[in-house]
C-alpha cells in the first residue's frame, strides 16, 4: 500500500460515518470554503521499520514494510441550535457540539464495524492522546472545532526491482522514476551495467 493509496482507504471510512459532510485532506488548495460542517485531515510523520520483508511474487521481487503515519482529524461546525427558556421568554442560543461530535466518531473508528474494514484493507487505527477542543483558534468563522489525532499502521508495498513498479505506472507527480527502471527484471540485471557517481 503507498501513501496514496492509505489516504483513500481512510476517507472512505470517515466518510462512510458522515456521508454528507464535506472531508478533505487540508494540503488541497483552490477549495472554497465550505459554508457546513467540514472535516480536514492529515497525515503525517511517517516511519517504517529499517528492513522490509523480501517475498518473490510472480516471478517478480516484492518488498512489505511495515510502517506508521499520525493522522490528524479536525472536525470544524456550527454546533447546534437549542431553545432555553429565561425569564418567561424562549431564547435560542448555539451549542458546542464539536468535542461530542469528535469523540462519537472516535467510537465508530474503533468499533467492531471499523475492524473488519481495517482487516480487509491491512490496516490498524487507533487514538492517540486527547481529543481537543481548539474552538476560537486559527478559525474565526466557525464557531466550534475540535482535533483527534490517530496512530495507523499499515504495509508500505515496493514492487519490482527497482521497486517502483505498478500497474499503469507513470512518474510520481514530482517527477521521479522513469519507464525503464520500473521496467527491470532480475534476469536483466547485471552489475557492471549500474553507474550511480558519487558526488562526496
């Protein structure tokens, strides 16, 4: 699994539990801002073991890695509108929802209904520290906001020789990697033919 790949399975899941609020990976530029409820996320602080584990598939080399990215979870809303009655009269006031609201996703992420997709895709989530209220900071139009962090682990996956082959591939969007590297085979391999200079 890329990172890429790691970022779809978890807006899928998030988004399973809120299916009509607007949930978007806070890198995304050009986006106007959303007048509802809205959540960003963020993954960050990747690490991964120093060796992978080497298997032949195929014919071909593949390499498993076990790894693990912080997910940071901001649910940005309105509260909620409730009456209350003072001195006779029915007075309307807003509430903050948001660290409720936080916490309830917190216990759909972690149910047993959460687990069996985490086992389908191979991956594990799991809250890390204190769910926060941050209203009034950064964001003055939304009244409310409340931030969870979460610990996900999954299998970073490197296919091929050179470890960037997949299917349909192309350059990653900054560039790197070319068709012939992803193209290499072990038999092809020879090691007078690899020319890395050192620069130092």
């Amino acid at each position: 699994m890329t990172v890429s790949e790691l970022q779809t399975v978890l807006h899928e899941i998030i988004a399973e539990y809120f299916p009509n609020t607007l949930i978007i990976w806070a890198e995304q530029r050009k986006l106007v801002k959303p007048s509802g409820t809205f959540i960003t996320l963020k993954l960050r602080n990747l690490t991964a073991t120093q060796h992978s584990i080497k298997v032949t598939e195929n014919d071909a080399p593949v390499s498993y890695k076990p790894s693990k990215m912080m997910l940071e979870l901001q649910l940005f809303t309105h509260g909620n509108d409730e009456q209350i009655a003072i001195d006779g009269e029915t007075v309307t006031i807003s509430v903050n929802t948001a660290l409720n609201d936080i916490v309830d996703l917190t216990n759909f992420l972690t149910s047993d209904y959460a687990d069996a997709y985490y086992t389908k895709h191979d991956i594990s989530l799991r809250p890390e520290g204190d769910a926060k209220d941050v209203s009034g900071l950064l964001d003055t139009n939304y009244e409310y906001r409340a931030m969870q962090e979460y610990v996900v682990e999954f299998m970073q996956t490197a296919n091929g020789l050179a470890g960037i082959t997949r299917k349909d591939w192309k350059p990653t969007a900054s560039g790197g990697g070319t068709k012939e590297l992803a193209s290499q085979e072990v038999e092809n391999l020879d090691a007078d033919s690899i020319d890395i200079k050192n620069n130092f």
